[in-house]
C-alpha cells in the first residue's frame, strides 16, 4: 500500500498573509514530528499568490510538504495573457498540479481536450498530476460508473502509459458531493474507488490500478475523515472547506498517521 496522503485545495481562499499564518501553525505542529512526515504525503494547494512564498516557508523549515497550483497552461511560455505556466512552476519548486476540477469544467468551460493538453504540459514539466474525477449525478450502478470513470480517463489520460501514472495521483471527486455538509456513502466511495482501479488494470495493464494512488474529495471533515481513509481502496483524501482551519487539517493528518499504522 502507498503512502496515506492527506491534501487540501483552498480554491479563491484566503488572502497570502492568512496563508501563511495557516502555514506556521501547521509547520510548528510538525516541526518535531518526523514520523508523521516520513509515514503521509501532505500537500497544500493554496491560491496562485501564495504558492512561492509558501515554498520559501517550507524550505526554510525543512519540511516534507508538497505545494501544488490549481490550475495551469498548456504551453511553457509565450503570449498567452493571464495563463500560469507549468515551466514557471517547477522552476520555483512546486511539485504537483491540480486538473480537471469540476468547478473549472463547469465555470470556466474547460473540457477533456484542453485538460489532456495540461496534463501533457504538467508531465513534460515533470510535476505530478492531481486529477479530478468524478460523476455529476450519485449513480449505483457499477457499470454505468465504469464507464464514466473509463470515458474520462482515457479521454485525459489514454496516452499515458501505466509508468507515466506514477506520477498521478487521481482524486475521486463525485461532483453531487462537493459543497455539501457532508461527503458520499462510504461504501459507495469504496465501489467507486474499485471501479477506477479497474478501469485502469483493463486499459493500462501491469496492475497499475492496484498500485494508483487514488485520494477521495467531496465535503471531507474531520468527523469523517477516518472512516474515509479506512476505506480498503481509499489511499488519501483531498480537503477543500474542512480544512480551512489548520487545527481541523492537523487532526485529519493525525488521523491518516493512526490509520497508516494499521493499513
Ligand atoms: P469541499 O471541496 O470539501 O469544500 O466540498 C472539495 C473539492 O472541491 O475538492
């Protein structure tokens, strides 16, 4: 089993010095706690503003946090107004991506073309690929989710071979769930979960799908959170409201610790 992964996206949220008050709790917290570090992937994807100094923070305090973007172009540099390039983002020492989110696909028209673009651009750069997955309406039936979950990855991810997915970890976000009070069934979660490693085993061979880092998001907070990294094909989960308040965000990497040791 891979690593536990405990992440949070803050969206269009908070300002660069409430970013990095947030930093410094989480940083003192984990200052002397080498084995939570060593044992969860953590990563922060705060807003664009915030994503160099928080580098410089981590670095400084020699931390093992990842600090990823939320959103970037297809091209590396050039005249394109507006745009964050993947290049510029390795360049200053970020290490993932977030794509294919469902608020950028229906706010923003974004659509599997584009996005493969991206994830073609973030690869190249050699940043690692969190990619948003999900379907828009709650559905029981395993095969008609096998086929959404198959229709969007192989129309994002189809020229991928089963090494490049090392390098993605694949977020599970049924879109119904997101914004909610609370997340999808967890036994719904799991199926789900079970279909995209399967999903991935049939298209990209070599058991890639028992071995895919998949993290589920959707309304996470903590009084769910260790049941949702307990979940058998569950290896992280991706935070967006319930982490806002970095005490909330230590306990659910506490948690992903406790689970850790017996998963
Ligand atoms: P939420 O956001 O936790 O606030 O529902 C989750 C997400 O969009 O990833």
């Amino acid at each position: 089993m891979k690593k536990l992964i405990v992440g949070t996206s803050w969206k269009m949220r908070k300002t660069v010095e409430e970013g990095i008050k947030w930093l410094d709790t989480l940083s003192e917290y984990l200052k002397n706690k080498k084995e939570i570090a060593d044992n969860i992937e953590i990563f922060l994807i705060p807003s664009f503003l915030s994503i160099y100094p928080f580098i410089e923070k981590i670095k400084e305090n020699n931390l093992n946090i990842g600090i990823g973007a939320q959103n970037c172009c297809w091209e590396d540099e050039g005249a394109f107004t507006g745009e964050l390039s993947p290049m510029h983002l390795k360049a200053c020492g970020a290490k993932y991506v977030e794509l294919g989110h469902a608020e950028r696909i229906e706010i923003f028209y974004e659509d599997y073309e584009m996005i493969k673009k991206k994830v073609t651009a973030v690869k190249r750069n050699d940043l690692e690929i969190i990619l948003c997955i999900g379907e828009k309406e709650k559905n029981d039936e395993e095969n008609v989710k096998y086929n959404i979950f198959k229709n969007q990855i192989m129309a994002i991810l189809g020229h991928f071979t089963h090494e490049d997915l090392a390098k993605v970890i694949i977020a599970y976000e049924p879109v119904w769930a997101i914004g909610k009070d609370t997340s999808a069934p967890m036994e719904y979660i799991d199926n789900s979960m079970a279909c995209i490693r399967d999903v991935l085993n049939k298209n990209f061979g070599f058991s890639c799908g028992d071995m895919q880092r998949i993290i589920y998001g959707g309304s996470v907070f903590p009084e769910t959170a260790k049941q949702l990294l307990s979940l058998k094909n569950n290896t992280g989960i991706f935070v967006g409201r319930g982490a806002l308040n970095v005490n909330y965000f230590i306990q659910m990497v506490n948690l992903a610790f406790e689970v850790s040791e017996t998963k």
